[in-house]
C-alpha cells in the first residue's frame, strides 16, 4: 500500500518534469512560471526532476523485485544526478560557466529572479545530490543506510514547504533568493520537491530484500 | 547477472556518463564560442561590403560630378543641346567629335556602358553608343526609370534603382547629372552602368565560406516588379535585387513576403533594420546573417554563412573527440574486464572448488596463482585448501577407524541379526500366541458370558478375579462390587442344616488343593445373595494350575432349586414306581416259582418259564433304572475298602459260569502276581466287573474266548476284558456308553438287553476316580477296559447303594 503511494508520487513527479521540459521547448510560459512575476523553474531543474522520479520508482521497484539490472539503473541513475548537480555546485562555487545550464534549452539573460540563466537554486542542486545519494544506498545494499532515504525525504518536503510559505508571505529568503549568486526556488520546484519528498519519505523501509547487508 | 558482468557494467557507466556530460559540454561551449566569434567578424565583412557598395556608387557621383563640371564637356553638351537644326554645322560636328573623345575616354575609364546626353526635352541628343543613337525620348530607352532619373538630376546627381535594359536585357543602372544651360534649359549627362560591377563586388567570396554571400533586395509591392523611385515605403515584399549564389536567376524574379518565415534577415534589412543574428534564409537553412541598411539605395544588403559551415570545425572537433571516446570508452571496457577478471576468475575459480569439496571430493587442486597473491583471495584460497586437505586427513584417519570398527561391528551386526531372527521368531510366536490368547480370551469371555452357569474364578487366596453375569445375576453383585473381595462375601453357602459351610470346608478350598469337587443334588448347597434370599445351587469347584501350581480356582454354580425340586419330585417317583413296580414284579415271580411247583404240563411248563424269565427281566430292568437313577442322582454311597480286584474278577466270572458253560467260551484270568489291594467299592465294582463280562459272554460267538487281565500301569490298576465277538461298528463307537445304546449287530445276536449296562459301569467307574473305555474291530472282537487308581476311590456319602 505504502509503496503504491510512493510510486504514484514517483510518477506525477515525472509528468510534471515532462509538462515543464515541453514549456521550455515549445516556450510556454504558464508551464515554466506559475505567474511572469515569478522565477521560471529551469530546464536543466526539470531534467532533475524526470530523472528523479524515475529514480523513486526504481528505487521501488528494486525493493519489490531485486535484481541487478535495477540496481544497475540505480546507480546509473542516481550518479548522473549527482554527476548534474555536483558540477553546477562547483561551476557556482568557482565561479565557472560551465555551459551546462543553457546545454539544451538556452535562458535568456535577465528572466525574473535568474543571476545566471539557466542554473537552478543552490538549494534545489544541494536536494538533487541528496536525491541522487538515495539511489546509491540502494545500490551500496547497507539495509541501516535505507533510513536515510525517508530522511532526505522529509528535507526536500521541509525546503519545498519553505518556499512555498515564502511566496505566500513575501518574504524572498525562504524562497533561497540569494542576492546575485543563487536564483530563487520556483513555485513549481519546490511543489515537485514536495510530492517526490513524500514519495521518499513513505518508503518502506522494511521491505529491503533479504541479502542486503 | 554474475559478478563479472555487473563490474564491467558499473564500470561503463560511472565512466560513461562524465565523459558524455564533458564531451557534450565541450561540444555546446566550443560551437557557441566559434559562432560568437564567426558572427563578430561576419558583422565586419558586412560592414566593410556596404562601405564598400556605397563607395562603389559615391565614386560614380564623384565622376559624374568631374564630368559635368568639364568645361569643354560642358561647352559642347551646349552645342549639341542647341543645335536641333543645324546637325551638320562644324561646330556640331567638332562639338560631337570631343564628347566622343570625352566618353570614350570616360566609358574605358569608369567601365560605364554608354554615355547619353538628353536636353531639356528629355531627348537623346548624343549617345557615346550606337544603340542610343536615335533621337529619341529617353522615356524609349529607359522606360521604368529614364523621366525620373533626368528629373531628379536637377537636384543633384541622382543613381537610379537597378532595372533590366530592355535592348540587351542587361542589369543596368544610371546615373545622372544636369547641366544648366546659358539659357536656363537643363541637359542632363546619363552614365549607363552595367550593375555587374555592382554584382561583382557583392560577389566577392566571405573569407572561404562556400555558403557565404552578400545580397541586395528592396521592398516592393507583391508582384510589382521593380517599383522604382522613390523607395515605397508601403510595400509588402521583398525583390532581390542581386543574383543568388543559390538562385542565379533570383534577381528581379524572387520575392519573399514581409512575415514569411524565410528570409527574415532581409525581411529585417529592407524594413531599415540592422541586423545580426541567426535565422533562415530563403532556402529555408539556418544561417547566420548580417543586415544593414543602405539609406541611399533604400537597399538591405545581407552578409550570411550557413551555420552548419560555421560550425564544421566544431563538428569536425567533436567527431574527433567521439572517436577518442569511443577508443577511451572500448579501452575502459577492455581495463574493467581485465580488472573484473582480476577478481572474477579466482572467485569462480574458488566457486567451483568450493562446490567439489561440498560434493565430496577433497582431493581439489588449487593453482598456485590462486594462492600465491596476499590479497584476500590468495588468503581465501589458501584457507580452502588447508582446510579441504585438513578434512581429507581426517576422512583418511576416520576411514581407517571405521574399517577398524566395521570388522567388530559386522561379526556384532551378524549376531545382531541373528538374535534379530529370533526375536522376530519369538515375536512371530508371541504374536501368535498372543493371537491365540486373545482368542482364547474372547473365546473365554464368550464362553463365560454365554455359559448358562454361574462362574466365580478366584485367586489362590479365593479373592474373585472373575465373576460372569449368570452369576452377578444369580447373586446380585455387580462385577465392580464382587472383583477384589473374598468367595465368602459374595457367595457364602450352607449346608443342608442351615450352618455356614466355612472356608476350610468349602469346595473351593479343596480344588485350591487340587480338587475337583462338586456337589451333587444331594449335597446342594444354600447360596445366600446379596438381598440375603437364599437358593440352592450345585456347583463345582476346580483347581487352576499353571505350571503344576495351583494359582486359583474356578466355581462353576447352578441355581438347581428347580431342579432340586424336579429331582425330588423324580426321586419319588421313581421310588415310588420302582416299589409300586418291584411288589407287584417280585409277586409275580414268586407265584410263578410257585406255580412251578405245581403240576403243569409241558406247555403250561413254558409258559410259566416265560412268564418266569420276562419277569426276572423286568426286575432287572426295574433294578438297572433305580441303579441309573440313584447314580445320576449322586446318592449312591461310594464305601472303598481295601479289595483285591483279581479275586472280584474271579467271583464274578464264578457267578457267571453257568452261561460261560452254556456258550462253551473259554475264559482266560490274568492277573498281576503282585497286585497290591485297592481302596475300593467292591460292590460297584463288582457290578462293572459283571457288565464287562456280561457282555463279552453275549456277543462272544460259541466256542469263542475271552481273556480277563489285570495289571498295573503307572499309577492305576488296569482291568481288562477282550473277546472275539461281533465287535462294535465304527459309527456307533461314542454311543457305546450312552443309556440305553444296543448297536444292530448286538440287537440281532441278543434281541434281550436294556442298553444300560456301559452306561452304567461308565458312571460307577468315573464316580469312583477311574476311567474306561475300549477298542474293537467289526467281526474281529474288543477290548473294554477301566482303570482305577492305586490310591484308591475317595469315599463318598450317599444314600443308597447298588441294587438296595
């Protein structure tokens, strides 16, 4: 029953991230933006997204049915994520334009709330590498490891509530607006983060497969 | 998927990934860079080609300028402007002469096609071509653009649109200049120039681009053709104005439509915009694009490459490093199976090992390269085989045991065995046994419930062990009530006085000592049930002896107050019969011995003899029955005394002697020298005695024998009578000591017999502790003997004796 509920979360989050990506490539604006005042949710954050989703619904998958080409998906998965958003990371901290951001749908200059066209919110890249180490603990098999998926969970519901209470209230730093280093969290984003931080969160973690160590 | 394959698996995919990510990266970054830079210098080829296009058409400006400001040009354009009449006057001729001399030198120096002067009549007075040699209106040679272009002269030198000459349908353009005449009048110097000069230099190669070209076009109304001058603002098309290096036939023939989705650069220029950028051209390919705005032609000039030109270094790069990845991505995957194998092979290797030492078989190999590395391996590998040789010692030395111990343990097994056959013989015995004593015990407990008599089994204590329902019904007890207490609780009896027979003096007690003792109607005793009514029963008591031991006893009682008053009853009678019987018997006989005594004649004699010997049998009848009866009835007095029986014998067969003489049957005695005396009842003895004999006397044929024998045979005293008579038939052998049996052999031989006498004799000898019984052959004789102990009869209390 549990892990229904995670995987349907784990595929309204993939839809979403598709309906964004189809906003992007066909420019329209309700699907990137809920309002223009707003901070559009970027491409490369909704590629995150898709790839995220996925990855939940694997990582359920694999604790219904283990086998090695899930697992294998698993890491593929989550070390792409981590591979996307540890480059943006150290791109932000160097302070190199690493092109990654604009790779296949460029940003304009100087969209709402955006210093960097193209690059998301330092908290939703900190997120997706919490997101990405989740498929790893699967594949690491270290069943104590599993809580932490239910842990990273609540993280991404926590931020994406804070966000969504900022625009609510105004007040632009529970929205992770960062002066002219990090763009603002979108409404979307943080929606997403949400319903996939639900999903993490109502793993079951006591349905590890008996070899895990 | 083994552990081989999910390596090499893992091992690609954390390689893949970043080197896609950076290859890609690279890519994007490298081809935006390269555009960037190729659109910088695109814009300044672009700008330098329309300085270049206005100068081409300034310096024709400049010269017209120089031309008209010639004053020899200017006097004879005077001239020949004047001289409408007078064609052939010197001064018309020398006048024409030098502008020849001017526009052949003007026309070898600035390339122009011709050189026309019109007057102020728009009229072609000269024409440095021949082609324009008629006087004609201008409006003739140059419909679309002549009138205007001498008119705007007059406000300076004017360049016209190009258009298409219509005698040598050449791409040409003019330039015009005026000349004020001294009487106020205008004549106009026309420069006719080939725009493929023009075309020329908007020919020039963009660096060595292919795709790259430069294009002129203008807005025009759709389908207008050349609009001329002025520039027309409102129109809604573009006209190239220039050959196509895709399109040579493109000039004045295509159009493209303002907001169509090709050609938006030139859309873009003709409209007074500058441009730069990427969009597409009019063959619908991405390109990058310059446009500017030439103000004075109303012309959009575009400089465009395709990008796909622009970005073939890139790509060329890229298929560069796609080839190096996919070297890199083969040599990873070569590196990971050679490193997964590293570690693979010795597991699987190790694997295999493992599963032959599971199966059984210690004696493995284990290479040397497996053992020899000091990873965790080698040391795994190692610790296999020390422990599968430490196990395969242990199997050798427990094998040796156990061959050891197999010896003593088959000559064990063997005894095993053996004893095994026993017992299962000893089981299959016990079984049956066990079979046969269930049997015998539902067979008993059949019995018992279905005996019509009373049965009390007891102990040797006489505590009962076992009462039947007859019995619990006769008494009254329960079997629950009755089992564990003692014979004297639940069958207590009296004698005929009423007195309680004690325990000492109870049957029971003398078949605990290895009795058999039963009452009889005459000592019945009194039973008292549990309701303390009293009934007479007869009972017998037996000793039960397992293995010459007395362990119980067992009474068998019958309620006999019925048959005790049948017997009674029957006892009178039979008393009374017998004497009402015997008086009038013995009457008879006695007058017929009288009558005897008187004279009678012969016949009278016989019948007197006859009615004497019927008689005499029917007193014997009478006597034989009261003698049954007296025996079934138990009152016959059994009184042993010491008795010789070869002296009874002997005083038997003297009485006997008159019919042994009669039948002329020799008589043999034979008795043991050394016969002790025995206890016994000579008078009912004597009465078995004279039965036996009576009997072989009869069916002894005449001159027959028979031989009498005692002797002594373990512990009895054998008595035996045998004859050469009828003998006995085989059928009728277990009727022989029944009452009143006579086989038909015996009937036909002797028709005068009661069948009492066996039966008889029977009863007397078994009362008296003996046996009897016979053999015999049809025709051939028997032999009837009896047995007494040499202990003697046990006396017995009666009330009669035989024949009293």
């Amino acid at each position: 029953m549990i892990n229904k509920f995670s995987k349907t979360m784990s595929f309204i989050v993939v839809i979403g991230a598709i309906l964004v990506m189809i906003g992007w490539i066909f420019d329209i604006d309700i699907l990137k933006s809920i309002l223009p005042q707003f901070v559009t949710i970027k491409f490369l954050t909704a590629s995150c997204f898709l790839l995220s989703g996925i990855l939940l619904f694997m990582i359920l998958k694999n604790s219904e049915n283990r086998n090695d080409w899930n697992e294998l998906m698993l890491l593929f998965i989550g070390f792409l994520i981590i591979l996307i958003t540890a480059v943006l990371m150290i791109s932000l901290s160097l302070g190199i334009t690493t092109g990654l951001e604009n790779l296949f749908i460029a940003e304009a200059p100087g969209t709402v709330e955006t210093p960097s066209p193209g690059r998301p919110a330092v908290v939703t890249t900190i997120n997706f590498v919490l997101v990405g180490i989740s498929g790893l603990i699967i594949f690491s098999r270290i069943q104590r490891l599993l809580i932490a998926i239910r842990f990273f969970g609540f993280i991404l519901i926590f931020s994406g509530s804070l966000v969504i209470l900022g625009y609510i209230i105004n007040i632009p730093e529970l929205y992770f607006k960062i002066g002219n280093i990090s763009s603002a969290m979108a409404v979307y984003t943080a929606i997403l983060f949400i319903l996939l931080g639900t999903g993490f969160l109502s793993f079951n973690t006591n349905n590890a497969p008996k070899d895990y160590i | 998927m083994n552990l081989q394959k999910k390596l090499i698996a893992s091992y690609l995919l954390i390689t893949l990934m970043p080197i896609l990510l950076i290859t890609l990266l690279f890519y994007t970054n490298i081809r935006q860079s390269q555009l960037a830079a190729q659109q910088n210098l695109l814009e300044q080829i672009a700008d330098s080609k329309a300085k270049q296009v206005q100068t081409f058409f300034d310096d024709f400006q400049e010269d017209m300028n120089l031309t008209k400001d010639n004053p020899a040009v200017k006097r004879d354009l005077q001239i020949l402007a004047s001289a409408e009449d007078n064609l052939k006057s010197p001064e018309y001729k020398q006048a024409r002469e030098d502008l020849d001399s001017v526009s052949q030198s003007l026309i070898k120096e600035l390339e122009i096609e011709a050189l026309l002067v019109t007057n102020f009549k728009k009229e072609v007075v000269y024409a440095s071509n021949q082609k324009y040699e008629k006087p004609q209106s201008i409006q003739e040679f140059f419909p679309i653009v002549g009138s205007s272009a001498i008119d705007y002269a007059k406000n300076g030198i004017y360049i016209s649109d190009i258009f298409i000459d219509k005698k040598d349908n050449n791409f040409d353009f003019l330039v015009t200049g005026s000349l004020q005449t001294d009487n106020d009048s205008f004549n106009t110097i026309i420069f006719v120039v080939n725009a493929q000069k023009l075309y020329d230099i908007l020919h020039e190669k963009i660096d060595s681009y292919k795709s790259g070209e430069f294009l002129i076009g203008r807005l025009v109304s759709n389908n207008s053709g050349s609009s001329g001058y002025p520039y027309d603002v409102s129109g809604n098309s573009v006209l190239y104005l220039s050959p196509l290096l895709f399109n040579p036939f493109a000039a004045f023939k295509s159009q493209i439509s303002i907001g169509s989705s090709l050609g938006k650069p030139i859309q873009m220029a003709v409209q007074g915009n500058n441009i730069s950028g990427f969009d597409l051209d009019y063959r619908g390919k991405q390109v990058l694009a310059i446009g500017r705005f030439l103000p004075k032609q109303k012309w959009g000039l575009i400089t465009k490459v395709d990008v796909d030109e622009l970005v073939l270094p890139v790509d060329t790069v890229l298929k560069a490093i796609s080839v190096f990845s996919l070297v890199t991505l083969l040599v990873i995957i070569f590196i990971a199976w050679l490193l997964s194998r590293g570690i693979s092979q010795p597991i699987l290797e190790l694997t295999d090992i493992a599963k032959k030492i599971g199966a059984g078989d210690l004696n493995v190999q284990i290479s040397e390269r497996l053992v020899t590395p000091k990873n965790e391996i080698g040391i795994l590998a190692k610790t296999i085989f020390e422990s599968a040789s430490k196990l395969q010692d242990y199997y050798k030395d427990l094998d040796r045991k156990v061959k050891e111990q197999t010896k003593d343990l088959e000559i064990k097994i063997n005894e095993a065995e053996a004893a095994k056959k026993a017992i299962l013989n000893v089981m299959e015995d016990l079984n049956n046994e066990k079979d046969m004593v269930e049997r015998s015990k539902a067979r008993d407990e059949a019995i018992l419930s279905n005996i019509g008599d009373g049965l009390i089994a007891t102990d040797e204590k006489g505590t009962i062990q076992i009462i039947n329902k007859i019995a619990q019904q006769m008494l009254g007890w329960q079997e629950r009530e009755a089992l564990g207490k003692s014979i004297m609780e639940i069958l207590p009896i009296k004698d005929e006085k009423g007195n309680l027979i004690p325990y000492e003096n109870r049957p029971l007690n003398q078949a605990l000592q290895g009795q058999v003792v039963g009452s009889s109607l005459i000592q019945a005793y009194r039973a008292k049930r549990k309701d303390n009514t009293e009934f007479l029963i007869w009972d017998i008591a037996s000793p039960i002896v397992l293995k010459n031991r007395v362990v119980g006893g067992v009474i068998v009682f019958r309620d006999v107050t019925k048959e005790a008053e049948v017997d009674r009853m029957k006892t009178e009678f039979i008393s009374l019969a017998s004497h009402q019987l015997r008086t009038p018997l013995s009457a008879i006989k006695w007058f017929t011995e009288l009558l005897n005594d008187t004279k009678l004649d012969k016949e009278q004699t016989d019948m007197a003899d006859n009615i004497a010997l019927s008689t005499e049998r029917m007193i014997e009848l009478v006597n034989s029955l009261l003698n049954v009866s007296r025996i079934e009835s138990g009152r016959i007095v059994i009184n042993p005394k010491p008795t010789n029986l070869g002296n009874l014998a002997k005083d038997v067969i003297k009485e006997l002697q008159q019919k042994i003489q009669e039948r002329k049957i020799s008589v043999n005695v034979n008795v043991l020298e050394t016969l002790p005396e025995i206890n016994i009842d000579s008078q009912l003895i004597h009465e078995v005695y004279m039965n036996l004999l009576t009997n072989a006397i009869k069916y002894t044929p005449v001159n027959g024998k028979i031989d009498m024998t005692i002797s002594i045979k373990a512990k009895d005293v054998i008595s035996q009578v045998s004859d050469d008579g009828i003998g006995i038939p085989k059928d009728d052998k277990n009727k022989v000591f029944t009452k009143f049996y006579r086989s038909a052999d015996a009937i036909k031989l002797e028709p005068n017999g009661n069948g009492l006498g066996l039966y008889l004799a029977k009863a007397i000898v078994e009362s008296s502790g003996g046996k009897i019984g016979f053999e015999s052959k049809l025709d051939k004789g028997t032999i009837f003997w009896f047995s007494m102990p040499l202990t003697g009869s046990i006396p017995k209390k009666g009330e009669v004796s035989l024949d009293s």
